[in-house]
C-alpha cells in the first residue's frame, strides 16, 4: 500500500493559499496608513486593514473614460452574476472607486469595475459579493467611500448569496 498521506495535506495547504486572496503579500508594517490602492492621488479615508488594500480609484472622475463593460444579458442563465454585471454598468462611478479583494490587479485590474469589463466577474464569488454589497448600500444612499469602507472591513464575506 502506497503512502499517501501527503495528498490531503497538499490539497489542505493550496485550499488555505486560494482562500487566503493568493497574494502572497506580507501585512503592511503600519495597518492603519491610507490605503495604497488609491489612484490618482484623490484623498482616501484611513481604513485599518490586516493586509494590504488593491487598487482603486480616488474619484469618478479619475477613473474617466469608463471601460466598457460585458452586457449583463450575456449571463442570463446565471441570475447573480447577471446581477453582478447589471449594477456594475448602474453605477459605473461606485465600482471605479472599489478595492477588489481577488487581487486581480496582479493581472491590470484597477478596481472593482474592471471585473466587469471581461467575462472575469462572472467566474469570481469575491467579485460578485462585492458588486452586490456596493448595490446593497447604494441603494440605501451610502456614498462610494461610504462602500469601500465596508469592502475594505470585509463586510462582502458575510453576503449569504441565498437572500438574492
């Protein structure tokens, strides 16, 4: 009988490296700096973060020429992610201003919008949580620093997607 205990725990290690954001980056030696995801040099509010914030926009209009995003009709056999892609081409000017915590940014991304730009929001659970908390607190007249405070908190983690 062969030895394969290894095979489990491998699995187990990649599990929490895939679950742990996969990027591989340290804590920030001062977790309650600004963030350095801000783009465009717009002043962003200090949100104490155990790891470091991706991207983002300061301001809409930093993030100006929008890209063009993926019609949300492309997914309409999959409900939340047709949802996902609806609010993202709703409120273009919110999603701009987002951190995105699958560290896409490693692959261009520059906030939470550009999920929404290719078929990458739609094969993503943290960007769909993501794009439906910001429509959430859209909705209730939260403003976009207002959004990526709770982004930023984690807030996105708690969605349970069965109440969509």
């Amino acid at each position: 009988m062969k030895n394969t205990f290894w095979i489990p725990a491998l699995a187990l290690a990649l599990a929490g490296f895939v679950f742990s954001g996969c990027s591989g980056s340290q804590s920030p030696s001062n977790p309650a700096a600004a963030p350095s995801g801000a783009q465009a040099g717009s002043p962003v509010a200090s949100v104490p973060s155990p790891r470091p914030v991706p991207p983002f926009y300061g301001s809409a209009e930093a993030a100006k020429p929008f890209p063009r995003l993926l019609p949300a009709a492309y997914f309409r056999q999959y409900p939340l992610v047709a949802r996902a892609y609806k609010v993202a081409s709703d409120i273009p000017e919110v999603f701009a201003q987002q951190p995105c915590y699958c560290f896409c940014d490693k692959s261009g991304h520059r906030s939470l919008l550009d999920c929404y730009a290719s078929d990458h929001g739609a094969g993503c659970l943290i960007c769909i949580k993501e794009a439906l908390l910001a429509d959430q607190m859209h909705k209730k007249g939260k403003t976009a620093t207002e959004i990526r405070t709770a982004i930023i908190r984690g807030d996105w983690r708690l969605l349970k997607l069965d109440q969509f």
